[in-house]
C-alpha cells in the first residue's frame, strides 16, 4: 500500500517530466548499451554485458518507483488551503525561542524539498512538527542535537 503525496501542479510536472525523460531517452540508451556490448562476444566473461544490464535493472526500478508516486500524487488546490493552521504549501514564518533567529519555510512535499529556497519536506522532523500548529502555538521538536521550540509568527499560502 502507497501513501498518498501531495503536489504542486509545478511539482507534479516535474515529476512527469523525469520520468519521460527516463522512459524516452534512458531507458532506449540502457536498452543500446546492452545491445553494444553483446555484440563483443562471450557474455559469460563479459563485464561490460552484466554492468549494462545491472544498470537497466536500476533505472527499470527508479522508472517503477516514478509511477508509483504519480499514481498516488494529487494536487493541492492552493487557492482552498485553510491558513489557520500549518498544512501542506503553507508558507510559515517562526521564531526560535532558543536563539530568537526567524525563518521562513514552506511546507512541501519530499520530492519538491529545497532548503536553500526555503521549501520542507512535510516528512523531515521541522515539517512534522509544524503541522497542524496555529499562530502563536510553540512546536517542541526533536531534532538530532536535542529539541527546539519554534513558536508560529503567521501563515499563509504558498
């Protein structure tokens, strides 16, 4: 059984187009190296044949995993997201108690995940503790080096 992710329509495109790119252009490159290195003869001592179908066995398996999570991806309507608490693309600002430093993150999906633009993955330890917190809510959470407290500035949509 799959869990369910969900997805920007940007995030969700993107997803599709890694996996035509797979399909299209990896998949017929894997398929030509075999072919290639069959071709050099005897494939019981033939490195370069169980590399090539190694390699295909791989991108077979990360082509099956794509459509896994596009089959259960659904897209968020971000114009109906409720931003009286943290959800899935809520934009949320935070105060560390600890230290008073503020920061601002948006909670995405895993796949769409970027630290350096801000984007959490609703899976990491921060995105699990923001979740369902109000304004003004402190969230306790455990993080490797201990806890953190961040208290919710404000929400909004992504």
């Amino acid at each position: 059984m799959s869990k369910v992710s969900y997805y920007t329509e940007e995030g969700l495109k993107k997803l599709r187009a890694e996996l035509n790119q797979l399909k299209d252009v990896e998949r017929p490159k894997a398929s030509q190296a075999i072919a290639d290195a069959r071709d050099k003869g005897d494939l019981s001592e033939n490195a370069e044949y169980d590399a090539a179908k190694e390699a295909q066995g791989m991108l077979e398996m990360q082509i099956a995993k794509l459509e896994n999570t596009l089959a259960n991806a659904r897209i968020i309507n971000e114009s109906e997201l409720d931003t009286s608490k943290v959800l899935v693309l809520s934009s949320v600002s935070v105060k560390n108690k600890a230290n008073g430093a503020q920061m601002n993150y948006t909670l995405v999906a895993q796949s769409e995940a970027d630290l350096k633009t801000g984007k959490i993955s609703v899976d990491s330890p921060i995105g699990k503790g923001l979740l369902g917190k109000k304004v003004g809510e402190v969230a306790v959470i455990e993080v490797p080096n201990g806890k953190i407290e961040l208290e919710i500035l404000s929400i909004s949509r992504a």
